[in-house]
C-alpha cells in the first residue's frame, strides 16, 4: 500500500495505491487562495500542512486499511512555492509566496539589466522570471523579520520537514528554484550570492527515488521514498519514459514537458531547461513550456465572475455557442509564461 499526496495549488489529493497499481482509496480538499494585493499570490503554509494531514487521513479510511498498513509514502507538490519556517518551532514566518505571484517582476528586470540572465540560463535552464523560487526568497530575507535564520524550501520540502523532521528536496523541486546547478546537481554559490541566500538555509537535494527518512503521522512508521515536482511526476506518470515523449497536463495552469533523456538541451527560445528526474545521481532533463493559467481561468469564472457554479458548466455553455463573435480572452491572470515570458501582461 502506498498514498501518494499531490499538494497542488488549489487543493491537496492524496491516492491509496495496492500492489497492482490500482487506487484503493482517495480523498481532495481544495484550501484557501490568499491575493493581499494584485499580482500577489499566497497560502497559509500551515493550513496546507493541516490539509494534507487530514486528506491523507482520510484517503487511507476510504481504502480501508491501517495507517501502518501502508508500505511508502510518495509527495508530488506544485513547484516554485516557497515556504519560510523556523526550525525550532516548525512555524511557518509568513505565508507562502506562490509560484503564481508576481511580486519580484520588477527585481527580475533589475537582474536582466545587470546581464545576469545568461548566468541562469546556463546553470538552471531557467529565464529571469518571478515564477521561481530564487527572487521569492530574496523578498522573504528583505520583508520578513528572523528570516535571516529561516529555513526555506518548496512544498515538498515544508510537508517533508514536517512529516519526518528533515530539511530535504529532491533534485526536480530544486531544479525550479533558480538556484540550483542542473547539471551538477548542487546549490550553485554565485547564484546564491545573487541574491543574498545562504545555501545552508536551502534542503538538501536527493535523488527523487529515495527514502527521506519515516514518519508516523499515520500511524506505523512509514518511508517517506519518493519526491517528485508535480509536473515532472506527470511526465514519468504519462509512461514518458523515452527521449522525444512528451505530456501535456491541464490543472490550474498547463505544462507540457517533453523528455530529452540524459541529453542536456540547450536553452531554447521561450522554452525551459528542467530536470525531468533523477532516480539516482545522474540525472535526466526535459524542455518544458509553462502556461500559468488554464483551469485557473475557470476557477476565476467561479469565484471571481460568478457566471457558473461549478466548472462543469462551462461544456454545456461552450457547446451552446456557434462561434465567438469575435471576442477572444487571453487568460495573462498572473503574466504570460511560454513563449513570452511577460509577468506584466494581464487579462
């Protein structure tokens, strides 16, 4: 028995999977989405925590079985968030920056006028962009009291630390920060230096097939054995297991990754570098194209417009219509990512 726990932008999913693969159980709870002013995107970091507590619990119930039944437990989480904690406490310092949030866009374009976009392009594969986790955490260390002795990580690193106790990422996760060498596989010290991140304040980085360390929150004491960015784990999901596979998966927003193998391509216009996984210290690497809004724009439709209830009626509506009339909506909600990269375009 394994539960998975995908800890997405806007809800936390967690699967019961028996030995032959099938889901024996599940369970999804949707948390709050916190926008303190535009362009800023935030979650309580705790109540993701609380979330996937109780999703998780709740997933093993409906499988049937005993939390010390279950044999690993597996983290697929939206990447690019950044959780500040303390150690000591285990307290969250600020709620998470989400990687939907714009707030460092003008930073970004300050470090592009320095020319240090073709250092992070070739040790990350990533462009100068508030999407990533790099100028997240530079905000927290400007704008956060104590965060000068916090811990930083992504999703997976906060849900880890709290299940086992251990400040760890594995290597798809930090590939997105930012600031980690994609091709040596370690937090790169100029990049850091950038932007005033101590490297010990960053997880360690592992391979994503891998036993972090067990926890007993369920009950028994369970490994933890495998991290993956939920983009990346869709890849392996989607048996895109050969170079030249490629998926394309729709949630809040739309990524489609396609699998390079042990090749490392070269940064290509509009298009990121990635790791596509890394079982092992070697790693395999993707091109990805990242569209930020998709399933988003009709959550917006919901809870912003009010023009639907639930997202199934939008088939019925669509399907009702003989054409457009000429009306076109760009959904740049949070920016343009692929192939612009605008994080001012809007709506």
């Amino acid at each position: 028995m394994i539960l998975a726990i995908d800890q997405g932008t806007t809800g936390t999913t967690c699967l019961v999977f028996d030995d032959g693969g099938r889901v024996v159980g599940r369970a999804y709870s949707e948390f709050e989405q916190h926008f303190p002013r535009p362009g800023w995107v935030e979650h309580d970091a705790g109540e993701i925590w609380e979330t996937t507590r109780r999703v998780g619990a709740e997933a093993i119930a409906d499988a049937g079985v005993a939390g010390g039944e279950l044999d690993a437990i597996g983290i697929a989480n939206q990447r690019e968030t950044v959780v500040a904690w303390d150690l000591a406490s285990g307290e969250p310092l600020h709620r998470a920056l989400v990687w939907q949030d714009r707030r460092t866009a003008a930073r970004c374009e300050e470090l592009r006028a320095q020319g240090r976009e073709p250092l992070v392009r070739e040790r990350t594969g990533l462009v100068l962009d508030p999407y990533f986790s790099g100028t997240k955490i530079e905000w927290l260390l400007r704008n956060v009291e104590g965060a000068e002795r916090a811990a930083f990580g992504t999703v997976d690193s906060w849900l880890l630390f709290k299940l086992t106790g251990r400040h760890a990422t594995d290597y798809t996760n930090a590939s997105r920060t930012m600031l980690f060498d994609i091709r040596r596989l370690a937090w790169d010290g100029e990049l850091c230096a950038m932007l005033g991140v101590d490297p010990a304040q960053l997880p360690e980085p592992l391979p994503s097939a891998h036993v972090y360390g067990t926890t007993a929150e369920f009950g028994g004491e369970v490994p933890v054995a495998g991290i993956a960015g939920d983009q990346q784990a869709a890849l392996f999901g989607q048996a895109c297991h050969a170079p030249g596979s490629a998926k394309n998966t729709y949630g809040t927003g739309s990524f489609v990754l396609l699998n390079t193998g042990s090749a490392f391509p070269e940064p290509a216009e509009g298009l990121l570098t990635t790791i596509a996984c890394a079982p092992g210290e070697a790693a395999a690497y993707a091109l990805e194209a990242s569209i930020f809004v998709t399933g988003a724009a009709v959550q917006w439709l919901r809870d912003g417009l009010g023009i639907i209830e639930e997202a199934a009626q939008t088939e019925a509506m669509a399907a009702s219509l003989d054409g457009n009339d000429g009306v076109y909506f760009v959904p740049a909600l949070t920016g343009l990512g692929s192939p612009h990269w605008d994080p001012y375009a809007r709506a």
